[in-house]
C-alpha cells in the first residue's frame, strides 16, 4: 500500500500562495495514481486535482484552473500541490488520496477511485 501524509497548510492572505505536499511511503510509488481532494467547511470532500502514475496526464477542477499546479517526484515519493492567488473559497482541508492499478497515463477524480487517504491538512485563506 502508499499511505499518504500531507503537509504545507496553514494560514494566508487572499492572493498569497502555498505549496502542499504528499509524502507516501510504501513501494511502487510510480504505479500509482495521485490525486487532491478538498472538504470546505460543512460540505462534502470535493476533487481538485489529480496526476497520472507517470506525471504525463493532470486534471484541474475549474475553479482552481490557471492558480493551481500538481506535479509529482517518484524518486522522493511525493505529491505537490502548488496553490497561487489563492482565494477565501479556497479554504478546506485538503485530502491527499493514492490509487493503484490502471493505465500509467490514467488520472482519477472521484473520491471512490482512490484507495488509501491522508489524515488531511488545514488551508485557510483570509480575504
């Protein structure tokens, strides 16, 4: 298994940045897909973004297109989330999920696809 560990969050302005990262240990990190999800206070855990086994495929949620960029190092088994101009409604905890199995060009962007979580860790952005 991978088990994800997120890190990075805190506390920002709106318009200021931060960089998330998602440390997974286990073998095989290569094979497997990676993906962001958010809960926002008092609403469902939503996708943000996720990257394929081999880094070549990326997928954004609108909202979060142009601001955000996801990238991978296999060789360090992590994740980043990289989170310019952020926004107020951009404040959640922010979920780390991996998945094995699929194509290595494959992303996945429901919370069903992904098999192992993170604890999560706390964005929050003040306007």
């Amino acid at each position: 298994q991978v088990q994800p560990v997120e890190s990075g969050g805190g506390l920002v302005q709106a318009g200021g940045s931060l960089r998330l990262s998602c440390a997974a240990s286990g073998a095989a990190f290569e094979s497997f897909a990676m993906g962001w999800f958010r809960q926002p206070p008092g609403r469902a855990r939503e996708f943000v973004s996720a990257i394929s086994p081999n880094g070549n495929a990326r997928a954004y949620v609108e909202a979060v297109r142009g601001r955000f960029t996801v990238s991978r190092d296999n060789a360090k088994n992590t994740v980043y989330l990289q989170m310019n101009n952020l926004k107020p409604g951009d404040t959640a905890v922010y979920y780390c999920g991996s998945r094995i199995g699929g194509d290595r060009d494959a992303y996945y962007t429901r919370n069903s696809e992904y098999q192992y979580w993170g604890q999560g860790t706390q964005v929050t952005v003040s306007s």
